[in-house]
C-alpha cells in the first residue's frame, strides 16, 4: 500500500519549478493523497501558485490537498519533504552587484559571488528550523549555492540534506547533438555541484567518447559557424566546452561548461567566442536581463491563468511527467520505487580525496533504505588538481568567512578573481558592497562588519593604490 | 669514539655555500677526519673552491681531506651524505626568460617559474644515481625548488631526502628588530618550504605577539619610512609582511614574505610600497641584477684568493661556524649530537590535512636514530585554504606535467600567474619559452613538446586574442 506525503515547498513563488512539482505528484500513483504545503514570503505569488497547483490538480482528477503559509515554522510542521528553492532577493541583488563592479570598477559581469551570504543564512535558518520543528524530513535543496550551502546544512545541523541541480543533463545534449539515442547511453558524471566531468559515456555497450572525437573532427566547426542558441543556457556543445575536454581530458557536464577557468569569460567577445551566438552563453550582459525577463514573462503568464477560472491549465502545463528528480526520488524513499539519480549528499569516501563532510555531486540508488550514493572511486588527476579541490578550497574560505565572520577571507576571494586589478580596488569593492540597501538587511553583513572593526587592519593600508604611483 | 664522515657536494661551485660547510665541518670535533668530495660541472669554478677548502683547512690544522671530481657517479661513491646545492643554467635562463616575458608580453618580474623544470630534472637523476651507488646515503637537498624537488625525490626514489633553506632565521630578524634577545625566543614555524607561518613565539616564557602588534602599533610607520634594507632579501619586517600577519592571523616567515599574493607584485611601485626601498624586496628588476652581481663579485674575490697562495683564508672567511644546519645535522645523525633543526621530509601526520608524502617544513630532533619530525599539529584555516592546500595544488599540477609532460598543466600554471591577460597571450609565451635554447638543453622539455604534437589542441583554439576583438 503505498504511502502519500507531506510536502513542504520553501520559496514556493518560484512558480514554474513548483508548478512542475504539482504535475509531477498528481502523475505518480505512489504519492496519490500527499499534501503540499507552499510557503513563500510573497503572498501574491504564494496564492497564485496556490490557485494553479490546486486547479491544476483537480482537473486531473487527483487526491493530492494543498495549503499555503507565510510563516516558515507553520510549514515546516509535520513535513516528510521540505524542498528548499528559495533565492533570497534574488536577480535583484544579483544585478545590483554587478552594475557596480561593472560601472565602478571595471568588472565584467561579475559580482554575483558576493550575494551567496544572503543565500546561506536563508539556508542554514530553514535546517535548523527543520531540527526543532521536523528533524525526520528530508530537506531536498535546489537553491543555489547547493555545493556550498549543502555542506554548510550538513556540518551543522543534524537534517538529512540532499542537493538537486538540472546539470547532469547535459549528457543528453551530447548525445542528441552527436546523434545517439540516449536511452542507450550509459553514462557517470560526479564531482561537485557545477563541476562535474564525464568520467564514463558507453553508447551500446561501448565507450563513445570516440565518437564526441569524430562529431569533433568532422562537424564541430560547421556547429559552431551555424549554431544560434535557444535558450541562454545552451553551452554544452561550444567551443569552450570541447576546449575543456581538451584541456582537462574529460567533457565538462551542464553548468560545469559554464566555468573552467577565467580566460573564457574576460568580456564579451571572449564569451561569444567560447560560448556562442547570441549571449555568448548564460553569464554576459546580454544574456542575464532576457533570462530574467524571460521568466518575468512565464511568471505574468501564470498569474493571468491563476485568475482567470476557466483557463485549462492542463492544456496549459500537459500531462506528461517532467525530468525532475525530486518527485521520483521521494517515491523512491517512501515507496522503495527504486532509482539511480544524480544527486548531492556528503562525500563520506563516494570520491576518493574529499573530504568526509563535503557535499559531492553523485550518482546514488534511491529506496527505502535511503540515498545511497556510489563509491565512484577517483577522478582523473588534472581535474582533481585543476578543478575539484581548487574550488573545494574556495567553498572553504567563504563557509570560514561566513562561520567566523572574518572579512579577510571575503577579501581575500575578491583579490582571487582574476579580474581584480589591485589590492586597493578590492577593498574599496568590498566596502561598497557592505553598504548596498539589499546587503544591510543581512544579519551576517553586519556580523562581518562589527568584526571588522575590531580587525587589525591599520590605516597605513587604507587608501594606497599601487597603479597609480 | 666520533665517527666521520663521506660528505659530496654536487654543485660545489656555488662558492660561498662550499666554504661555509667547509668551516663548519673544521670547526665540529665530531666529524674531524671526514672526506669531501667536491662535484661540479664547471671544472674552474671547482678548482677554485677544491684549493680554498684545502688550505682553509690547513691553516686550521684540521684533518680534513678533499677531494674533487666532474664526474658524478664517481663522486657518490662511498658518499655518507650528498648535498645537493647545484642550479641548472643558474640565474642565466631566468633572467632571459624573465626578459621573454617582460618585454614581449608585458609580465612584472616573472618568468622563473619557467625554470624550474631543469632542476626537477637534475634532483631526480641525482637521487636515482644515489639509488645505484650509495642507497644508505641522505641527501640533502639545498638548490630550490626545495619544497616540488624534495616531494619529487621522496615520492619517485627510496632515498632518504632531508631539504633545507635559511628562510626559517626570518625569525630572528622578528626578535632582533623589535629589540628582543634571541636565545630567549621559543618560536615554531611550519608550512611548506617558502610558505611557513609562526604558531609559536614566546619570550621568556611568554606569548610575545603581543611585543610584535605593540612594534606595530608604535614603530612599524617609522621604520617603514626610514629603513633602507641592505640585503635585497631584507623584508622579514615590511610592510607587506605585516599586512600578511595581518590578512592571515600569523606572521610569515622568512621567503614565505616574498610571496603572499600577486596583489604585492604588479609593479615597482607597488612593490617598494610593500617591501621597502631601495629594491622593492628580491624580487624586482633592481634587486635581482643586483643580487646576481654581487654574488659575482664574491666569487671574483673568492677565486683571487684561490690562486693568491699566500692569502690569509681565516682572516677572510673567520674561525666561527656559520649558523647553517648542515654540519650540526650530519653530526647528529653519525654522532648523536642530537639538536631540534627546520628540516622539509616527508609529512607522514607531522601536518595535518597534507599528503603523506608531501615534503613539509617542520621542527625535527635529530639524532643517531634519524630525523625525527614533531607532530605540529593544525594549522589555521585561513593559512590552510589561502596558501598551505593551494600551493600543494600547484606543486601537484607541475609534478603532473613534469612526470607526465602533459603540456596543458602547463599551460594552466601560467593562465594561473594573474598577470596573465588572455588564453592565447599564455600559450604565445608557452611556444616561445619552448624555443629558447637553454630550455631546448633539457630533455623533458623536448618531450613535453613531443607529446604536445599527439595533444588535442585544435587550430580553431589557435591565433585567437579575445582581447583584439
């Protein structure tokens, strides 16, 4: 007899992934009957989503009940699940960042690694909620930053954590594009979250990366002459992705391609090079305002729907299953559905050289006995060296700056950006941020400065710019 | 009933260091009667030190015998200990490949990491040669790279490897500078060879940080304004030491001052700012012109003296051991003098969180039983994440292109230098300092470039300056 679920989505106003979710639920006989709590501090988004999941639902005739809260601890009561996809202010944030590493200083579209603190605290604060008010529950994270964030949930708190990202996907992409039929594609890709390698590709039994070689040696350039892409994402077959392959020995998967190293990415025509018409991959100037846009526009849509009684939203959303793991995976964990899914969970000896209680991005079997990751052994030493433990490192420093509050360490991931230019220009970067609106209303902000205060860092420093003496 | 010693200097010609150890070696009652071997390639300069070492020895009447050879497997024969202090090509290919790098592509001051690949070389071959002639013998190894070389030969030989440096004396600059006497100090100071950290400085008895932040507080602007270093390696208290102590929470010691972060070394102005007049610290296109000059000077001097037989070699060198540990080690471990000396071996634990066999810098007693290191424990997160695990990354990425000659480790360690400005400008340099003729001498060079033509590496990534566009 299978068993329904409570489930608590976190940021529910994140309309379209929530509205998946729905689908998802009313589409899996296991679940049938689960409840679905939506929790947003948005209310006008909760209710829309409240009104189109609850819609939605009994147009297919489902048993799943649905209620809506702005109170986070109400939520959270008696919860099984409790998916986390909130992106604390968000683009804004985000944007307002970057315009002034980009005005002021001359960043190219960077600026975006100093909102994280926002995201971490909202995370930290959900699992330790989770302790006290439903310590069972699996708290599934889809929120980015999930590799830093995860590993902060799992070192302190006691709740099951289990990170979720689309990435892994882009083997698909590989395969289509180089056309093999990918329900005969056999594939592994771990790591960490945004830094996944494609350690195993069998085509039919057998190792088809000689066959990314010849789509390389024969259509490769042809591709990259004619190739406009669809979505601001569409990266996985660029230029820059085959380079990394070349570089590193292995394919760089989904959001992984995105990253490499700073040299694909010094400005626009770089990024176009590397990444392709017309954004030049999903992190330029261009492309970030039409993706958001974009979803403004999905988010306008789906109001208009939610109000309107007699939209048939099935229509509207079908009634095909869509790819996401998170409904699978907890019909895996209640039901004992078993499944093989890409997930994110402490390392615990899965990849050989991490450590323990650092979260990495692997295939694990999904049953009632829980997620049981795959010991995939060792990644080959040039990404270890060049990409694993680099950016493990990195998480290290800004999880030390958020626990303790030292700035030094904040200052020194700005210094480490290959588009700082001085010492100087990293400090003056750094105040400012301190005092954007969006970042005073972070505690931790103001933890760090206070701290900065009592930090010994003598006025002879302040002030000085090397370049222009 | 003291024993001596069979002790080979490879790479005897670097003058000063021979007769230093040639002193020492009169001046300890243990090692009376021991055997030096000296090797180098340049038959001259070999000659030159042969005849001071003898008639230094024998104006002290001390037993001592000497010997010399250009032949390297003679001179491991029978050897107790093999020092090796040999540089490949010397200052020479460094400076043109600083000059490469300066004057084509716009580098400040860089380029010697190019170098490094000669003697990595040079260590390997002589410890494999030790292997077959002299397996029992420890070498201890002087020429740098130290930390890269010593992991090198304990990782790839079964010789026992013992490096050492002066960096660690930083301390006493420390003691002498705020006006503390030295032989109160108890200090520890571990790390990576160039990269080491004071956990520990007492004076007697006693925490004397604070006797360093009240220098800070009341002479440091002072002394920062007036002094005027009179070594081009006089920077243990500069400003950008104490910016350093102040980013990470210990002070640097010694070579680990000269490093710290590329922010210190973008230009000649920015270095004098952090390292102090009139040389901006070592290294700078006044110091190191400087510093090579005068080293030829003294050996100018040295050979004059050599071919005066009637010069008075006390009266020049003097009758008090130098403060080098080679000696009183050798002492110890043939002996039992024990003493607590800065050694660099295998890490084995004395280190927590590092390799076991990566080589460290630490405290070690040393005695008949062998060199015996203490277990120093953690250190902080900040030295750990900032400088201790990123610089163990990039000694692993350049063994891997050194074992391998996989040319894209390569490639990467100079996209790494910060004052690199685009991907093509990093593979323009790389082809060119593959030409130079000095580097076309070494056979993994030539190797490397082999592997290179079977390198995937596309023309489409080729002649492309995102930059230009």
């Amino acid at each position: 007899m299978p068993k329904a679920a409570h489930v608590t989505v976190i940021g529910a106003g994140s309309a379209q992934f929530s509205m998946g979710m729905v689908k998802d639920l009313c589409l899996t006989d296991g679940l049938a009957g689960s409840q679905i709590t939506f929790m947003d501090i948005d209310e006008e988004r909760l209710d829309m989503i409240c009104k189109l999941g609850t819609r939605y639902a009994q147009q297919l005739g489902s048993s799943l009940t649905f209620d809506k809260t702005t109170d986070r601890a109400a939520a959270l009561r008696d919860a099984d699940f409790v998916i986390n996809t909130a992106y604390v202010l968000g683009h804004m944030v985000e944007a307002d960042m970057r315009q002034l590493a980009g005005d002021k200083y001359g960043y190219y579209h960077s600026g975006g690694q100093f909102g994280r603190y926002h995201q971490l605290r909202l995370m930290l604060d959900v699992a330790h909620d989770m302790e006290k008010i439903c310590p069972d529950a699996w708290l599934i994270q889809v929120g980015n930053p999930v590799f830093d964030g995860c590993t902060l949930m799992t070192r302190e708190t006691s709740i099951k954590v289990c990170g979720l990202c689309h990435g892994h996907y882009g083997y698909l992409e590989i395969a289509s594009t180089i056309g093999l039929e990918p329900d005969q594609v056999v594939w592994q890709a771990p790591g960490l979250n945004h830094n996944i390698w494609l350690t195993h590709f069998l085509y039919q039994g057998r190792d088809a990366y000689p066959l990314i070689d010849e789509w390389i040696a024969t259509k490769a350039e042809e591709y990259w002459r004619t190739h406009v892409a669809q979505r601001t994402h569409d990266a996985q077959m660029s230029r820059g992705a085959v380079h990394q392959y070349h570089l590193y020995g292995l394919f760089p998967i989904g959001d992984t391609v995105r990253r490499g190293g700073w040299w694909y990415h010094t400005d626009i025509n770089t990024k176009k090079r590397w990444y392709g018409e017309p954004w030049g991959g999903p992190d330029t100037h261009l492309a970030r305002p039409f993706f958001v846009s974009d979803l403004e526009k999905r988010i306008t849509e789906m109001t208009r729907l939610a109000n309107d009684s007699k939209a048939d939203l099935v229509a509207f959303a079908g009634k095909e299953k869509t790819r996401e793991q998170i409904v699978p995976i907890m019909d895996g964990l209640i039901n004992n559905h078993q499944g093989l899914f890409q997930v994110n969970v402490p390392n615990h000896g899965a990849i050989d050289g991490l450590p323990p209680n650092l979260v990495v991005e692997v295939p694990a079997i999904v049953n009632q006995k829980g997620i049981q990751p795959l010991h995939v052994g060792s990644l080959p030493p040039k990404i270890m060296y060049a990409h694993i433990l680099p950016d493990w490192l990195e998480t290290e420093r800004e999880l030390l700056a958020f626990k303790t509050g030292d700035r030094s360490m904040l200052l020194w991931n700005v210094l480490d950006q290959h588009q700082t230019k001085s010492y100087d220009q990293a400090v003056a970067i750094l105040d400012e941020l301190m005092e954007l609106d969006e970042v005073k209303q972070v505690e931790d902000w103001e933890k760090m400065k206070r701290i900065a205060d009592h930090y010994k860092y003598p006025a002879a420093f302040r002030g000085y710019d090397g370049s222009k003496k």
